[in-house]
C-alpha cells in the first residue's frame, strides 16, 4: 500500500498513519456526520474524500448522517413550522414523509458521492435494508422513536464486504411505521451494538471546551460529569454528551468530538497523537 499516493499532503504525517493504522486494523469506527456541517458543498466534497481515503486504507468504517437543514428547508417550501420540545423535531404524519425523503435522498447522494471516489458504500434506511427497530420517545413529539434493537447482522454482512454502510436516522415501530431518529442516538445505538472501537461525532464545534474557552484534548466521564454539573457544559451539548457517556460506559473505547468543518479533521483525529477535538473514555 503506496500510503504517499493516499494521504494527502496536509493531513497527517505518513509515520504517524503507519503507527495508527496497525492499531485500528481489525476494530470499527463508527463515524456521525452532523446535517450542520455539511451545509457547505465544499466540506462535503472533503468529507467523501476522507471517507474514501479510509476505505482505501481498508479500515472498516460506517457512517450515520444527519439532515436538519435539509429537513428545515423542505419544511419551509411547505410553509410547515417546526416545534421543538427538548432539542428534538415534534413530527407528525406530514412532518415525517418530508424528514423520510430528505434523509433518504441525502443518504444517496452520499453514496453516489463515495461511487465517485472509487469506494462503494451501501444505503440503509426505512425503505432498504433498515436495521433499526424503535419505540416512541414520547407520546407529545409524534413520530420520533429510539432505538430499541440494531439489527447487527446486516451490518456485519456489508462490513464484511469490505464495504461501507451509510445509515440514515431513521427506524422502524410497530406495523412498520417510519420514525425519525436524532442522529448522534442513532450513530451511539450503533456503536454500542457493534462495540466499536471509536464513535466520532463531526460536528460544527471545535469539541468540549473548558471555562477558558480552550479545547480539552482528552477527558474521562466522570469529569466530563463534574463540567455539567458545574455548567461549564450546558444546553445544546448535554445530548451529544450523553450519547457518549452512554457509549463509553458501554463497550466503545473512546468517543471523539471533532469540527467536521476543519479540512481532514477525521484524519487527524484518527492518526495523530494529538488528535483533531475532545476524546471521550471511561
């Protein structure tokens, strides 16, 4: 493997990549792409190459996106207001055709994307190979689910395969009714079924920040519990925390939250001794 021809010239250094990529040989990476992050073509197009790149390197990966701009832009064509209670999209029968779609379509586009890098990917959601069984989260947000089983078994199959699954935040209740699913809870549920090696959550902040304002590289749970408590950690990023405190404390050896917009961040993340945001352990 000619690793010159494959990392690109301002990514991580080639020594490094060697020394990191005999660590994740045989592990996954379960790898969530924020819907906020990819409202820009240009971080988009650089998140395929990196994806690619990771599948050239045979590395087994998955990838769960997200879509909310996307939805809120389908839902303003309709004139369709959006309700939020506790961060999540209050979804009725309308509401979630639209979210269906979208997602949908945006999971092709990925696909179609990565085709074109020469890395074949595999669609998952509600209408094809669905692996996700939900229950209502509650009964005043509507059509909003949890996972409450991951079919692992389709997963492995495509993994095996050498190629990469795309899944859509979207699960399946009782008489197939289509639910949506916030992504980083879906991307956790994954992890932990799989009991990756790496859960990385792309999104469009730097990472877990302390007092000062300045990126914590790496942090255990229970001091991640004492930044919450103080309110050093509030609103928005409480979710996203508890995703990966639940995943830690459940088979994933460590959790990173990474800027998606900063060019090669998940290759850095990946093969760098400093990183590219705020690793998460036990």
């Amino acid at each position: 493997m000619n690793l010159d021809k494959i990392i690109p010239k301002d990514g991580p250094s080639i020594k490094e990549v060697k020394k990191y990529i005999e660590k994740y040989k045989n592990d996954l990476i379960v790898i969530k792409y924020g819907g906020n992050v990819f409202i820009d073509r240009n971080i988009f197009n650089n998140f395929i190459a990196d994806i690619s790149i990771l599948n050239k390197l045979e590395l087994s990966i998955l990838v769960v996106h997200g879509g909310g701009p996307r939805i809120k832009r389908e839902l303003d064509k309709s004139n369709i207001q959006s309700k939020f209670i506790r961060g999540l999209r209050v979804t009725d029968e309308k509401i979630i055709n639209i979210v269906e779609d979208v997602l949908i379509d945006f999971n092709d586009d990925i696909v179609n994307s990565l085709k074109k890098k020469g890395s074949e990917a595999i669609s998952i959601n509600t209408k094809n190979n669905n692996v996700i069984e939900v229950i209502p989260e509650a009964k005043e947000l509507g059509f909003v689910g949890v996972p409450n089983k991951i079919n692992i078994n389709i997963i492995q199959d495509i993994l095996n395969k050498k190629l990469i699954p795309i899944i859509s935040p979207l699960g399946l209740g009782k008489n197939n009714q289509t639910y949506n699913i916030n992504g980083d809870t879906a991307a956790g549920a994954i992890a932990k079924s799989l009991k990756s090696r790496r859960l990385i959550l792309m999104t469009n902040v730097e990472g877990v920040l302390n007092k000062d304002k300045k990126l914590i590289e790496e942090i255990s749970s229970s001091e991640i519990l004492d930044m919450i408590k103080n309110e050093t950690i509030t609103e928005g990023m409480i979710p996203k925390i508890n995703t990966c405190l639940d995943a830690v404390n459940n088979g994933v050896t460590g959790v990173a939250i990474v800027d998606g917009r900063k060019p090669h961040s998940i290759l850095f993340e990946l093969f760098s001794d400093k990183g590219a945001g705020t690793l998460i352990r036990k």
